[in-house]
C-alpha cells in the first residue's frame, strides 16, 4: 500500500519537534511551562496549532507549534534567549502534500558585537552556504531584514525532506555552542537584552510581519501582543531581576 502523505508529513512534524528537545536536553534542564487555554490551541485560519511553551533553564524561553490539520501541515520552534548576548533561534517548516517548504533565521537581538558573536554568526551562514543548491523560497521584504543576518528559506520535494532537517540540526547545534562560549549578562547589559527582546516583540505587532499579519488577522492586535510576550517570546516570563 502506497504511504499516505498525510501521515508521513505528521510524522516529520513530530520528529523534528522531538529531536530538538532531545538535543536541548542533552546540554540544559528543559522544563515545560503551562500555556493558558487561550493560547493552548489556536486555530489560524483554519489551520488548528498545539502551543506549547518550555523554559530552557538558564538559556531562555522555548515554544514550539504544531499543526496537523488536513491540507497543510506546519510546525515551528522558536527560541528566545535572555540571559546571554544570543540571537533569537526561530524555524518553521510546512507541509503541502509533497511539497516541502522551510525558514531557519536567525535574528540579530544582540546587546554588542564582539569576536565571538561575529564568529558565530558567520557560522550560521556557513551553514545556509552548504545548503545553496536547495531550491530557495522568495521572502518578502521586511522591516526585519536589517536585522536578520541569516535567512535559509527553501521550498523542496520529498527526496530532500532529510537535507531539510538537518539544516535544523545544525543550526540547533551551532546555537548550543555558542551559549555555552558566551558570558553570562549583567547589570545595564541584562536590562539591554530584555528590552531589545521586547521591541522586537512589539514591532512585529505594530510593523506587521508576514506570519504575525496572519495571527493578528485572526486573534487581533491586543491578543496577539499577550500571545508573544506571554507564550511565544516570552518577555512576561523573564522578567529583568
């Protein structure tokens, strides 16, 4: 009997979503953290997502969507660091039938630019560079794009759903790598760090994006704003101490 797409798409869903939590295991304490009823389930569009929101002990704060309604299928993991000078790790992947399409960014919420940050993030572009002969999928432009570095946007078939998942991998493994090189924030330097989270959060509300146009055409502005300052960026949950 022939594999039913359907099936095969949740299931890379879920392989991918557990084998960043595995890996983000290997290195920190992963705790997953309630997500109110108004945010557990969300349906956009007609596409039904499951949220759920884990907080990476000393590291930052951990959402990861999925949604496996029948048409399209999507998941996302998205981590926002607050403790060290990192830059927000966000993914999605979506599924059409046999269609293949994937975002891995990386998005600069740095306080400063030192030898080390700089490094890495040529690393990650290293890691877009291996991956060139993918077929690319236009973006739109943004207000954004000063600020993301990174952007490996592909749109591919089932024979490299493999290649397409390992482009995840190592960028997860990149970021681990450089957290664990990177000092420990303090002081004015930590304060930085949230409030540049925080705007980030709050442009994408007020400047519009092209996934958060979408959210906010179903759960509107105010909702939308609690939505990531309370789930998927967590700002309310990392408070400056």
């Amino acid at each position: 009997m022939a594999e039913n797409i359907f099936d095969r798409n949740c299931a890379l869903i879920d392989k991918r979503i557990e084998a960043g939590l595995e890996t983000l295991r290997k290195s920190y304490e992963v705790k997953e953290r309630p997500v109110s009823e108004l945010f557990a389930k969300l349906n956009i569009h007609n596409m039904v997502f499951e949220i759920r929101r884990y907080e990476i002990v000393g590291v930052g704060n951990l959402v990861t969507m999925k949604c496996k309604s029948e048409g399209t299928q999507m998941d996302t993991f998205t981590l926002m660091p607050y403790y060290k000078n990192l830059p927000l790790f966000t993914t999605d992947y979506i599924y059409s039938g046999a269609n293949r399409m994937f975002l891995n960014e990386i998005y600069d919420l740095s306080v400063y630019h030192d030898d080390l940050y700089d490094r890495y993030i040529d690393v990650f572009k290293a890691n877009d560079k291996k991956h060139a002969a993918l077929p690319d999928m236009p973006t739109k432009p943004c207000w954004y794009d000063d600020i993301r570095p990174v952007c490996t946007s592909k749109r591919t078939g089932t024979e490299s759903e493999e290649e397409n998942l390992s482009v995840f991998y190592e960028n997860l493994d990149a970021f681990i790598k450089m957290e664990k090189e990177t000092e420990l924030l303090s002081g004015s330097d930590k304060a930085k760090k949230w409030a540049i989270n925080k705007d980030y959060a709050d442009r994408l509300v007020d400047e519009g994006g092209v996934s958060t146009d979408v959210f906010k055409s179903s759960l509107g502005a105010e909702n939308t704003h609690k939505f990531f300052d309370d789930v998927f960026f967590g700002t309310t949950k990392f408070p400056v101490k």
